[in-house]
C-alpha cells in the first residue's frame, strides 16, 4: 500500500482514502468513456449526471427539497464575501454581522463596503482575540437588516458554533452562514437557513469549488440588483451553475465526498465521529493543561474541527511540530498569524489519526 500521512492540515486538507482510490480508479477511463472527468465537456450528459448527482446527494444530507438551490462557483468562500452584499445591498441598506474570527471579519468587511453593515457583536476584543464566541444579542440586531451573517466555525482561533447556539436572525431577515470549515460536521437543521456557503477544501472536496446552498424564495425577494450575470446569484440558479464552465472535475471529487458521506451513515455518522476525535485530543489539553495550553478559554466553544493550543515555548513547539513530522503526521503548524498548533480534523481525518496524534501528545510531554 502507499504511504499515507497522518493528516492534520487546515485546507486544502484530507480527503477521504476511498474517494481518492475512486477517482484514482477512474482516472483514464471514466465509465466506459476513455476519458476523465478533466477531459469532457460540461455540456456532456455524463458530466451533467455527475453535477446532478452531487446537488441530490448533498439535498439528501441536508434533508433539503426543491424549495432549496445549490450552486458550485469557483472563486472561494472569499468571493461569497463579496457576492453576498453585491447582490442584496442596495445604497442604504443595512445587513448585520457577527464577528467571531478572521474570516468572519472579513465577511463583515465586504459588507461596509457595499452598504451599511452593522456589527452585532464581536470577540476580537478580547484581552485573547477570537478566544470565545461572541456574545449575540438580538437588540443588538437591526430589523431592517437584509441578513444577519455568521460563520460557524473559526478555523484560525478554533471556536464553533452548534446547532444549541447558532444564532437565530430577527423575523423576516434571512440567515446566512459561512459555514466552510464547518459544514456538514454535525447535525443541524439547514431548512433554518436561507444562504449556506462552503469553500470545499475544508471539509468536502479540493480547492477551487465553493457549494453554496440558497432558499430560492428568498433568493428572488432579496436578491434584487441588476448586475453582470457572472455576479448574479439569481442568473446562475436559472442556469444551475452552468453560465459558464464549472469547476468540473472539483464538483466530481466534492461529488464523491457527499457519496462517502452517506455510506458512512450521513451527517449523524460525522458527528459521532467527529465528537470522538474532538474528544481525544481536547483531553490531552486537559489532561496537561500547564503543558498543552488550549487557545479557547471557553471549553463550550471549542472547535470539533480545529484543536488550537500552545506549548510553553516557541522552541518546544517547534520541536513538536518536527518530532510529529518525523513521525508522519502533517500541518500541524498554527496560523501564520497566530502561532503556536493547530490539528484540524476535519470530516475526512480518521479516528485512528487523531488517536496518533493523541498518543504522541503523551510521549512527548513525558519526554519534555
Ligand atoms: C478557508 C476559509 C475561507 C476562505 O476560503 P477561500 O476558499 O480561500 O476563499 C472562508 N471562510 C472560512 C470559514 C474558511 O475556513
């Protein structure tokens, strides 16, 4: 068998093995046709049963129905940043934001730009930035808000929401969420939302393909400027994400990760196994506290994704993150930003990884 790394970095990261043997498997020749997905046409009605697969399997996960439109853009979950705003933002109009980390900001960023975005609250305040969630409180939400825009997990500072405190949007505003980082990695119920997003490289599929799942009444009432057809959310549900080519063989991949997905039980099956790894490695923080010194000071609001810890020196986490390399175990190195470690443990990442890592968390504070 090939070597394979333990596999812990923050995106692009791990995909699962059986979806890379599948597409490795059908590489060449893909069902008969002696080519690969890279190498047809859009407009082929193999390529389309490929799309459409995808759009029914990741409905079917989400318990969506047609009330509900999925698209697959390139341009990242950074350029939803902009989309979300262009296209509901007319002169004057407000939409809320909720600043829980970088991305987030972001976010809330693209928005001023575009009108006006109110800050519902924020963490980055904190004597420890982004340590915590922020504190939401609806009077501090505008009615007239087009949307109120959060992001569900932090994938730098390592804090995530759950479906018991997502925040809940006045009546009549649509609810929005970035959640790239953490889609699909617990169970919630996505018919409360109006807008999700997700860069793939997370947690579904390699970079280059961003799922973004509409609610289309809501859609057609918020989405109301004229504008190019490449920037229009609505122009590109009429054309189901085919304006223009698509990022084909991405939407085949994350396409296979939705398949794995269900056999592997669903989204209930991710939070089992998410919760477990979460589980493992948060109680090596716990169980050395001085030693392995977790970034988030609320235990509430750590991140199932992204594990997020000091260690008493530069030096040592230097030395950690050589001692796992040499090991096998990749990307453990934190944020250029904010240092330190950070093992992301995506959907993907397995349980047995995650309990290496664990292990070696022992080793070697026994042996420092
Ligand atoms: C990585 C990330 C982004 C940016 O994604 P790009 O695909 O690089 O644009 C946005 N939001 C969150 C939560 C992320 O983790």
């Amino acid at each position: 068998m090939e070597k394979r790394a333990h596999n812990f970095f923050a995106g692009p990261a791990a995909l699962p093995y059986e979806v890379l043997k599948k597409a490795q498997e059908e590489l060449l020749d893909f069902k008969g046709m002696g080519v690969s997905v890279m190498e047809m046409s859009h407009r082929d009605k193999a390529f389309i049963a490929v799309a459409a697969e995808a759009e029914a399997d990741l409905k079917k996960l989400l318990g969506l129905g047609d009330d509900y439109a999925v698209l697959f853009q390139g341009g990242g979950a950074t350029h939803q940043f902009v989309m979300l705003p262009m296209n509901s933002l007319h002169a004057g109009d407000e939409a809320d934001y909720i600043v829980s980390g970088n991305w987030a900001e972001r976010a809330y960023e693209e928005g001023t730009i575009q009108g006006k975005a109110n800050l519902v609250a924020t963490s980055k305040t904190l004597a420890k930035p982004f340590s915590e969630l922020p504190v939401v409180k609806q009077e501090n939400m505008s009615p007239k808000a087009k949307y109120l825009h959060f992001c569900s997990n932090n994938t730098i500072y390592g804090t995530q929401f759950f479906e018991n405190n997502y925040p809940k949007a006045l009546p009549g505003v649509g609810l929005v969420c970035d959640m790239s980082s953490g889609f699909m990695s617990h169970t919630f119920d996505a018919t409360k939302f109006d807008m999700i997003y997700a860069g793939a490289q997370k947690n579904i599929g390699p970079a280059g393909v961003t799922v973004i799942v509409l609610k289309k009444e809501w859609a057609q009432k918020v989405f109301t400027k004229k504008l190019p057809k490449s920037f229009d959310y609505n122009y590109q549900i009429k054309k189901e994400s085919m304006f223009n080519t698509p990022p084909c063989f991405n939407i085949y991949i994350t396409g296979l990760v939705f398949k794995w997905m269900l056999e592997m039980g669903g989204i209930p099956a991710m939070e089992k196994r998410n919760k477990i790894k979460a589980d493992t490695i948060y109680g090596m923080i716990d169980k050395y506290p001085d030693f392995y010194r977790g970034y988030v000071t609320n235990k509430a609001h750590r991140s199932w994704m992204n594990v997020t810890f000091n260690l008493p020196t530069e030096a040592l986490e230097e030395e950690f993150v050589k001692a796992a390399k040499a090991k096998n175990m990749l990307g453990l190195k934190g944020y250029r930003d904010l240092g330190g470690i950070r093992a992301s443990i995506y959907n993907s990442t397995s349980p047995e990884s995650v309990q290496f890592l664990a292990d070696f968390m022992e080793e070697f504070k026994k042996s420092h």
